[in-house]
C-alpha cells in the first residue's frame, strides 16, 4: 500500500488500509495449524477436505488473515518522484 496518508512516513496505516488481514491485536491468543495434502505436487485438500486449487488458496487467506499474518513493515531504498 502506498500513496495519500502513507506517504509521509510518521502516519501509520489507517486500518480499513487492511482488507486481507486482522490487526494483530484482534487475533487469536492460540496458533491455527493447517494441513494441505498434495498429489504430484498440486496442493489437492485443506484440513482433509479436498478442494479446487482457487478454492484452497481462498481458504488459505482467510485463515492467514484471521491471524495477522500478511503484515509487514517495510522500508524501499530507492528514491520517488525523481
């Protein structure tokens, strides 16, 4: 996410800046394990429950961002509007 309020680096994110992921403090205390069953190296099943490859990938990010995961802080080394 770039541009508008993040451009200057004091503003933190506002949250609606986060579609995918929950702010960490709005997480579960306790960790989610997942399982992905794999058939010649496609992932085929998610929790033992077989699925289509975009239907895993959906759940996947669901679960990834009910628990945070998927944010980062990160600093470019290049310079804009140059």
């Amino acid at each position: 996410m770039e541009c508008g309020i993040l451009e200057d680096p004091w503003n933190e994110p506002p949250a609606d800046a986060f579609i995918w992921t929950k702010d960490p403090d709005k997480t579960p205390d306790k960790p989610a394990y997942v399982e992905i069953e794999f058939v010649e190296g496609i992932p085929v099943a998610l929790n033992g429950k077989k699925l289509d490859g975009i239907s895993l990938i959906e759940k996947l990010n669901k679960i990834a961002g009910d628990n945070g995961v998927g944010r980062i802080d990160h600093i470019e080394n290049r310079f804009s509007g140059y």
